[in-house]
C-alpha cells in the first residue's frame, strides 16, 4: 500500500523514521482514524475539528490547515485504490538530538498516514452481539486526547482478548467511561445513558453521530457515566467506533446482557445509521 511520511508518498515499505521521533521515545504524538466509504472520507470536518483539540491538547501546532489535510486524504484514499478504507495518520512532536522530555525548542512534527481496507464487521456480531468484560480504567486523566501513546488500552483489550471477549468496558471510580478501543451506550429503563465528553473519554465521532440518531429517534438521553450496577441490570449496551460503527454488547463478564440477543433500540439506531451512511456519501 501506498503511506504518506513528511511530504511525501510512498510505498509502507520505505517508509523509514528516525529512532529519535519522540514518538518512538516517548509516544508523544496523536492520532485519527477516519472510515472511509466508497472511496470518501466519513465524518471527516469532526475527526479534522478533533485532531485540533487533541494538537491542542499536546502544545502541538497543526502543520496543515484542513483544506491540506483534506485533499492529502483524499489522494491517499485514490492511492490506495478507493473503496472502503480505514485512513490512519498521526502526527508526533518529531526528532531533537538528544532524548529530553522537554519539548526541543525548534520542532519539525513527523506526519504519517497509512490507509488500509476497512475490516467489514462479521456478520456474527450483528446477529448475536459481541462478548465484553470490565476491567479498571488504568489510563491516565486527559483520556479526551487521542494520544498516540495506548499501552493501557492494549494492555486492557489483551485483557479481553484473553477472556475471549470482543472489548473491555472501562470502570473508574465504580463508573462507566467508555470501552478500551469505544465509546459504550447503557439503554436502561428506557434512558439511553453514555457519559458526557470531558478528560475521561475520547469524545468519539461516532458518538456524535449516535447521539445525533438518537435524538432523531426521540430517545431519552442522559449524558452521564452508568453506575456499575446499571452497567450490569441494563436492557442493552453498545459500543461504537469509527471502524466498528455501533455493535450490540450480548454478554457482559460472562452473564446475558437483557434478553441476550440485540436489543430493538439498537436494531433502529443501527438501521438509522446505515441510512445515514448512504445519505452523507451521496
Ligand atoms: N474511545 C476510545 C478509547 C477509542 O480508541 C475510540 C476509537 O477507536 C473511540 C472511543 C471511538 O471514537 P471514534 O468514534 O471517533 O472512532
């Protein structure tokens, strides 16, 4: 496939970065992950506005402006021949002589973007549901940056991996954030129940757009974190992310999640976020 690095695109095998980007060193950088259907980026104003407060959210100037990072999209998209595409970039705070964790006064950031076919979700998934535990929020306090540096959220998701689950819901403090790789959905007593942005939680793209069907659905909304026991007497849960859309949790830490099959709210949601899908790429 064909990447972009510093400038330039070329194919992922020559893609070649110093041992002394502070990305290696210190995982200082952030990230986007955008999906991209039919050959066009989803979402993308939200994950570009995002990639600006996570830059923000490290002292890190933008080095493009958005119609450059648009139209570099766009050609990384064509490159890598269209169609259904996981867009990957990051940018990180790039290379000083020395490893200091001060930030080396004249920074040149180090871009990289990568695009790679988006993974079609298994039919299983949307059919049964997927399997989660819980596990402690081991992350840090400004969990709203989408940091390059994910060594919690591996170590959590190995977690479930391990447990043969599908994703980890994380609990701080007996409360509910979001899921190691997702923001997560508690449907409740008719309440639909995911916690407000703020330091705890990356505010997904896909979340927006959830709460945007939601509100057209006429769901009640509370923008809160579930408590743990509502975590485990809710009717459903769900997960969402940009390359996973919004999948039915059926089975939590081993026991079933209300009925055990994928609930009727998250049936019409998801249905609602197909047409949605077809509607915004026309
Ligand atoms: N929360 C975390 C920790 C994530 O890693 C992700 C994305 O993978 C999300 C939430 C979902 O964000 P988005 O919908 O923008 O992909």
């Amino acid at each position: 496939s064909e990447v972009f690095l510093n400038g330039q695109f070329m194919p992922a095998q020559a893609a070649q970065i110093s041992v002394m980007d502070r990305g290696y060193l210190f995982g200082d950088g952030v990230y986007e992950v955008i999906p991209v259907y039919a050959g066009k980026a989803f979402l993308l104003a939200g994950h570009l506005a995002r990639l600006q407060r996570s830059l923000d959210g490290i002292d890190l100037k933008n080095p493009l402006d958005n119609v450059s990072w648009q139209t570099l999209i766009q050609d990384l998209i064509a490159r890598n021949q269209g169609g259904d595409q996981a867009v990957y970039l990051q940018i990180t705070r790039g290379s000083a002589p020395q490893r200091d964790h001060v930030f080396p006064p004249a920074v040149l950031p180090g871009i990289f973007m990568m695009s790679n076919p988006l993974k079609p979700i298994p039919e299983h998934w949307l059919k049964t549901g997927i399997d989660a535990i819980t596990v402690p929020d081991i992350r840090w306090q400004r969990c709203d940056i989408k940091a390059i540096s994910l060594l919690a959220n591996c170590l959590m998701k190995q977690q479930a991996e391990a447990a043969g689950a599908q994703e980890a819901l994380l609990l701080r403090a007996g409360r509910l954030t979001e899921g190691a790789a997702s923001n997560t959905y508690v449907f409740l007593d008719n309440v639909l129940i995911t916690a407000d942005t703020g330091p705890e939680i990356l505010a997904g793209i896909t979340r927006e757009l959830v709460l945007q069907l939601a509100e057209e659905a006429g769901l009640k909304v509370s923008l809160r974190m579930a408590t743990e026991a509502e975590l485990h007497r809710a009717d459903e849960i769900w997960v969402s992310s940009s390359t996973k859309e919004l999948i039915p949790v059926t089975k939590l830490d081993g026991k079933r999640v209300g009925s055990g099959s994928p609930g009727p709210v998250w049936q019409d949601l998801f249905q609602r976020f197909q047409n949605k899908k077809q509607e915004v790429q026309a």
